[in-house]
C-alpha cells in the first residue's frame, strides 16, 4: 500500500492485558473516557459554554451512560441517534439535533425529542420550521466559507458544500431569533481554526452574529490542554455573548477516541513479492473504517519497535484491507496479539460484517481495572443483517 517508511509501534504499556479478551476485541477504558469527559466539561463551562456530546462517534450504551452524567447533554443527527440519546439523557440533559436529511415524516418527533434542532439549508428551514418549532428551538447551520480540511472529501466548507447555508445565501432578518451552528473541522488539535471561523463570519455576517438567539460551534477539534482554553475563550469572547445566549461545543472523537483499543491476533504469516512479511489478521479495515477513508496508519502498540518491515493486513477478500507497513523487533507468528490504539471513535459506529467476518468483542476496562465483556456478536448477528430473521442463532 505505502512505501513511507514503517511505522514504529508505541513502546508504553497498555492498560490491560490484551491476552485476556477474545479477538477481535474492542476495549473501551471507562476511566480514560471519564477523564476526557471531565476535562472537557471544565474547559467548556469554564469559557461560558455547554459541554455536548455527538453521539455519532461511538453510541454504546455503556458509553453514553457514562457521558450522560457527566456532560450537558447529546448532539444527534437521525431519528435514531436522538431516541437513543433521549433514552440515555432522560429529562437531565439538552439534547441538539442537526441532518442533511430531516424529513417531514420525522420532524414531530424530533421536535418532541430535542431541545434544538438546526436547518441545515434555507429550504429545510422554510418547509419543516414551523412543525419544529412548537417543540424545540430553532437554528440555522451556516457554512462560513472558510475552508479548514485539506481533503475536500471531509471538508463541510468544499465549494459546493451540502453542509450548511453559504453565509452570503442567508437573506438579511431571515435568521433573526434563531441559533447559529457552524461545524467546520475535522480530527484538529488547533483551536485557533475555530477563532479564525468566528472572525470570517464577523467581517462577513456582523448581523448573523448580532441577530443570534444562541450558538453552536460545533466538534472538529480533539479539545483538551490549556492552550486550547485560551483560544476557545478568544472565540466566544468574538461572539460578543457576555453569557446572555447559550453556547455549545459538540466534539464527538474528542471525548471517546483515545479511550477505544482495537486488539487483534495474527492469523497467518507469508512473504509476498515485496521485501516484507505479510502478518494476516482476524480483524479488518472494516472494523476501523477511517483507515481506508482517511488512508493513515493506525498507532500499534503491545509489541516491540524494530527493523523488520512487516505489512498488517485485514482478513477479507479486499486487497486494499491493509493497515499499513509497521517496523518490528521480531518477526511475528500466527497467535501473536496487537492492538490499534485510538480506536474509539467511528468504529463500531461504521463497522460493518463484509464477508461475515464477525465483528470486534465489545470490552469496559472499568476503572477498577477489571475487563468485562459488554456484548459478543454471532451468526445471529450476521444472518439479521443478510435480511434474516432477528432471533435466529
Ligand atoms: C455537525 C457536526 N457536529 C459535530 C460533529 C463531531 O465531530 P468530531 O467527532 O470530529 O468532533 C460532526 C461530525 O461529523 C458534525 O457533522
């Protein structure tokens, strides 16, 4: 796949014994989840706004159970995703909604699910507002037109954008009253990125900014150190809200992604015409779909650094189901155990069982330290999909 150099595996421990879970495994660390929680939560309420979680990244029960006490509320973007976080939330918490895709079938009950729901276009707006508004408050997504994301493919301000009104395209007074919401970045440690959007859409759309009833910023950045509270306070400060309109974060990978251990055995091990050993495993790209979309290599860890080139390859029929090309100490052998870090976020979310390959065994590693296994898939599981009946085993 990539003639980069190989990729060096982390040399720290991990926090569990990767021999203890059946593989594939996807171990979520609830103490590392909690402590991604709480300090977002306290850079949040402590630069004026509300600490939400987009629910898209990872939807476990376990997970929003967790999140839910811990934060002001969900971000959800289906019918589905807000009757999930509506089950979790109860009446405690807020709960946003945003879709490219409301329908007029399902806007009632979104309406009676959320507390906010943002258009995202003007005809969204003018055809479903009025049954939406009895229920929750109304917002506007806006596309401020300042493009962040290099790969046009996951940048919401590409030219053409289906994510949000061009800011120019919003007629003046029409969004008077409503919540602004702008998501604009992808997976970025530079909050500066979002004090950059605030002061396009200020030289821009002063009004939008002025007529506001409320704000929604968005995910996009791995929020998380100091450095990241002074530039978020910079842009609320832009905002001129002097704690009179709410404002919301709603990062998604932020909070769950470096809690997430995907952890995998060698199945089979062969050298191909290419000057490496192919190690086959008993997961796949399918299970951490982001690799092949983002095309980057996963960090490895739970084995040595080295010279030898090995290539890290899924079990299915796809040649391109590859993780990429690792330097080990040793070669490996078939019953050796890797494991993926960061694989917390839009994995099992996207994971799906092509060739019937089983997906991963879901793990807490609680924070007393002990693994518990949360939910194994079957046939069951694969024949439902293939259109079969539910309870079949
Ligand atoms: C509108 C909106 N908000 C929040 C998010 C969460 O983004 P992230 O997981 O990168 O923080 C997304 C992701 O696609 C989004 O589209």
């Amino acid at each position: 796949m990539d003639e980069a150099p190989p990729m060096q595996p982390e040399s720290g421990p991990l926090p569990f014994d990767p021999q203890q879970v059946r593989t594939p495994a996807l171990v979520i660390d609830e103490g590392a989840l909690a402590g991604a929680a709480r300090r977002f939560a306290a850079l949040a309420h402590g630069t004026g706004c509300h600490a939400l979680y987009s629910l898209k990244a990872l939807s476990l029960p376990w997970v929003l159970e967790c999140l839910s006490r811990l934060l002001d509320g969900f971000s959800a973007s289906s019918l589905f995703e807000a009757r999930l976080a509506r089950e979790h939330l109860g009446d405690r918490g807020t709960l946003q909604f945003v879709s490219p895709g409301l329908t007029p079938e399902q806007a009632p009950a979104v309406a009676e699910l959320c507390d906010r729901v943002s258009f995202n276009s003007l005809s969204q707006w003018r055809r479903l507002g009025s049954v939406v508004a009895g229920g929750a408050a109304c917002g506007l997504r806006i596309n401020p037109g300042l493009s962040l994301v290099e790969d046009p493919r996951f940048d919401p301000c590409r030219p053409g954008s289906k994510l949000g009104v061009p800011v120019d395209r919003v007629p003046r007074g029409e969004a008077a009253g409503l919540g602004l919401h702008l998501h604009t970045n992808c997976e970025s440690t530079c909050v500066g990125d979002l004090v950059r959007t605030v002061e396009r859409l200020r030289e821009t759309r002063p009004d939008l900014i002025e007529d506001a009833g409320w704000f929604n910023l968005g995910g996009g950045y791995l929020f998380d150190d100091a450095e990241d509270r002074h530039r978020l306070r910079e842009a609320v400060d832009l905002l001129g809200v002097d704690g009179s309109r709410p404002v919301l974060l709603e990062p998604g990978a932020a909070l769950v992604q470096a809690a997430g251990f995907l952890v995998t055995s060698v199945t089979d091990c062969f050298r191909t015409d290419r000057d490496v050993l192919t190690a086959i495993l008993d997961t796949s790209v399918n299970h951490l779909p982001e690799v092949l979309e983002y095309q980057y290599r996963p960090r490895l860890a739970g084995v040595e650094p080295g010279r030898l080139k090995h290539s890290l390859a899924g079990a299915s029929c796809l040649a391109g189901d590859l993780f990429g090309d690792y330097g080990l100490s040793t070669p490996l052998e078939p019953g050796a155990r890797l494991t993926f870090l960061d694989a917390g976020s839009y994995s099992v979310v996207k994971s799906h069982m092509f060739n019937g390959i089983n997906l991963p065994t879901l793990y807490s590693l609680t924070e007393a330290g002990d693994l518990l296994e949360r939910r194994r898939f079957d046939y069951g599981d694969f024949r439902m999909r293939c259109g079969g009946p539910a309870n079949a085993c």
